[in-house]
C-alpha cells in the first residue's frame, strides 16, 4: 500500500484533524489527541459508507472518536491509500442499482493473511416481538392477570417466527425468544400455582410476621454477607448484558476479554467495588459502587448510535428482568409455605422453627434482589458520565447533546466526586430512592389488592 501525504478533514464538531497513512496504521491528530489505528484493527474501527450527500468515514480510537462525512472527490485520496474500493456492483444494473451498492464499501484486509477466527460483523437487527415478548413474558407469573401477558407473549412468539425472516442476523432474535418461551413456561406454571393457593389461603401469601419473624431474624453478619453477595451478582449480570449485546451486535471486544460471563472476578474494580463502598459506609454517606466499564468498539459496526443506545440499555433492562424473577420467586415461596403449612407460620412450633430460619433467609435474599436490582436499573439511566444514561440521551440527541457529553465524559468521577463534596449527592440519588421504593411499593399494593 503506497504512502500518502498528510489529508486535513474538519469533523462534525469543526475541529481540524490531520490523517497520515502509512503502510502499517492511520493516525489522526488535532494538535491536542491524536488516534492511531493499527492495519489489523481496521475491520473493527474504520467504517465505510456511501450515502447519497457523500462518504461517510469514521475512526474509532480507544478514547476518541472522530467522523467525517465529506464529498466523494475528498474522499477520494484517502479511499486510495487504504485501497478501499466500492463494489463492482456500482457499474451494473442502472443508476438505482448503483446508488444502493455504493453504501457497501469492500475494506482492504488486514496486514495478517492469517484467519482471525472472528464471525462476521452484523448489522444489529432486533425484532420487536423478541423485545416485547420477553417483557410480557417476565411478569406473566402475575396471580390472576398473568394469563394475559402470557398470551401477549406468547402471540408474540408466534409472530415473530411467521413474520420474521429466519436470517443469520436475526439469531441473536432467535436468543431472546428463547429466553421468553423459557420465562413464559415459568410464569404460567406460577400464574396457575398462585392463582389456585389463592383460592385455597385464608390470609393470602406467607410473609414474616410477629414473633416468629422476631425469633428466626438473621444475624447481622449474614445480612451483610447477603448484601455484598447480591451486589457482586447483580452488577455480575448488569455488565454481562452490556457484554453481550455489543457481541451480539458485532463488537467481540468485550468477549474476547472475557467479559461474557457471570464471574464476579471479570467484572470487579478494585476501587469502584470494593474500596468505595468500604470507604463510605465507614463515613456514613450513601453507599455505591461501580463495576470495571465493559469496553465497546463500535467502529466497524453499521447503525452504530443504535447499536450503542441498546448496549447501554441492555444493563439496566437486565437488572428489571432480575427483579422480575426475584418478584416471582418471592410469590412461589409465600404461596408455597402458605399452602403447605396452614396456620401461615412455619416456624410456630419448636420442630418446624430451623426450617421457618431457612424460608426467612431466602426469602431475605430473593427481597434484597427485587430492591437491589430495582435500584441498579433506575440509577444507571441517571443522564450523568459515565451511567448508561448518558451513553442514551449522547447518541439520541448526537447534535445538541452529544457535544456536550463528548466534553464532560473525560471527567464523568470527578462530577461525582464533587457531588459528593459538597452535600448534593444525596439530592442525586433522592429520585432513584423514590423511584425504586415507589416500585416496590406499587408491588405491595398489587399484593394488599389480593389478600
């Protein structure tokens, strides 16, 4: 591949930037940062694309990001360093033809001839009725009303296999359908279990209640082991989300660093996990923690805002799921030992009361769950760096907000920091109290409706 001279673009945001070509990289500077692209990277952070105002280019960095969209003749120089070329589609059939094939760019191969063993990347393709079909299907174990989003979902279902083609891009689709049939032979195993203790109860579902709660309470030390536990495991699939959905969606970064799993050991921070949350528990401030960032390269990712908005909001929605089955275990246990032990108080006689502290405990953990997983999802879609919140209303308003965002993120600890130093951090994570205790309040009135 031939050496160039040195092109000058200016970027969406008018900053000038400087590209050198060479036969082993690309580098972009602007005076202040610069981003260096290595040849056997460009498949995954050079994107390509014709459109009918020009050529969009986009370089993604570590840190940085930079796109231009300029005219086909300035582009022109620099489609022939890398030796892009576009397909020779583009001379046969007539002009629309043309115009479509114009948007698929052929990038030169990397420097290695070796096989990268990596699966092509793919346009990020999600259905609809795999979304909602999983969300009906996560509350269809609702006493009662369940059967009615057990239906929704499972319409859903159905739809998507009939109406969705059966592509290899939509097998990430396929994944969540799955998941919802899965959800959906749960709920409506529990739907007709509760629904028939119902009937069968005199005082509706078993909760801890009275001396008995008093007498079989766990120890402070176990509740503590129960917190740090619960919170390692929900952050544990909050990142896993994150990891593999960009997967999913043609970003293999994140796996390739074994991000794909629920290991607690992949995800933790040393700082943001484990001394943080020490530090401000022994001040007396509100405790919260962080888990190491799940890293995304979405540079040769077409639809790539798209992408990013569902990668960011994978997280959260799969703290909502984890409350929605810690929801429906409560409601299996304390219609289980409502059922089975008809004075509602499994722990009355002295013979029954080590397997009362056993139901507590669980039921203990299943609770903490609910409310940690509820708060998980609600304070990470706060629209501050570095929350999933931010990545949202960054790439769902890339005109007006997104330069904003771009500026603040380098310095996203810092803002919380300074919350935290002069008082406001509980202001900031009022709303998220609120929200999540209004959550599991409405929960209890659903359930208060029943007894």
């Amino acid at each position: 591949m031939p050496d160039g001279p040195p092109i000058t673009w200016t970027d969406a945001k008018q900053i000038a930037w400087t590209i050198r070509v060479d036969s082993h990289a690309i580098s972009l500077t602007n005076g202040t940062e610069t981003i260096d692209l290595p040849r056997e990277t460009w498949d995954r952070d050079l994107y390509l694309a014709a459109t009918d105002s020009g050529v969009i280019i986009r370089f993604q960095g570590t840190r940085r990001e930079a796109g231009f969209l300029l005219t086909r003749e300035a582009a022109a120089p620099f489609l022939s360093l890398i030796g892009a070329s576009q397909s020779p589609a583009d001379s046969a059939g007539g002009p629309d033809k043309a115009r479509l094939a114009a948007r698929s760019w052929r990038r030169p191969q990397a420097a290695s001839t070796a096989p990268s063993g990596r699966r092509p990347l793919i346009w990020p393709k999600v259905s609809p009725y795999s979304v909602f079909a999983l969300i009906f299907a996560s509350i269809s174990f609702f006493p009662f009303v369940g059967i009615v989003f057990g239906l929704v979902s499972a319409t859903l279902i159905v739809m998507f296999f009939k109406r969705v083609r059966q592509t290899e891009s939509m097998r990430h689709g396929r994944v969540m359908v799955a998941i919802a049939g899965a959800l959906l032979v749960w709920g409506t195993g529990l739907w007709a279990f509760s629904t028939w203790a119902w009937y069968q109860m005199q005082a509706g579902p078993w909760f801890p209640h009275g001396s008995f709660a008093d007498a079989v309470i766990p120890p402070k030390w176990l509740n503590v082991a129960i917190f740090l536990g619960v919170i390692l495991f929900s952050l544990s699939v909050h990142e896993a989300a994150h990891a593999i959905t960009a997967w999913w969606l043609g970003d293999d970064l994140a796996h390739s660093q074994g991000r794909v799993t629920l290991n607690p050991l992949s995800h933790i921070d040393p700082f943001g996990t484990v001394l943080l949350p020490i530090l401000l528990a022994a001040s007396g401030a509100p405790v919260f923690g962080y888990a190491r960032p799940v890293p995304v390269r979405l540079g040769g990712v077409r639809g790539y805002r798209r992408a990013h908005i569902l990668i960011s909001l994978a997280g959260p929605g799969s703290n909502l799921l984890m409350a929605a089955m810690a929801m429906s275990l409560l409601l299996a246990i304390a219609c289980g030992v409502a059922i089975a032990d008809p004075s509602a108080n499994p722990g009355a006689n002295p013979g029954t009361m080590d397997v009362g502290r056993v139901v507590v405990v669980a039921m203990e953990v299943v609770r903490r769950i609910l409310l940690v997983n509820l708060f998980l999802a609600f304070f990470n879609m706060v629209p501050i760096p570095p929350l999933d919140g931010s990545w949202v209303m960054e790439h769902l308003y890339p005109r007006t907000l997104g330069p904003f965002y771009a500026r603040i993120r380098p310095y996203g600890f810092m803002i919380f920091v300074g919350f935290y130093y002069f008082g406001a951090f509980k202001y900031l994570l009022a709303p998220v109290y609120q929200v999540t205790w209004a959550a599991y309040d409405l929960i209890g009135v659903y359930y208060a409706l029943l007894w």
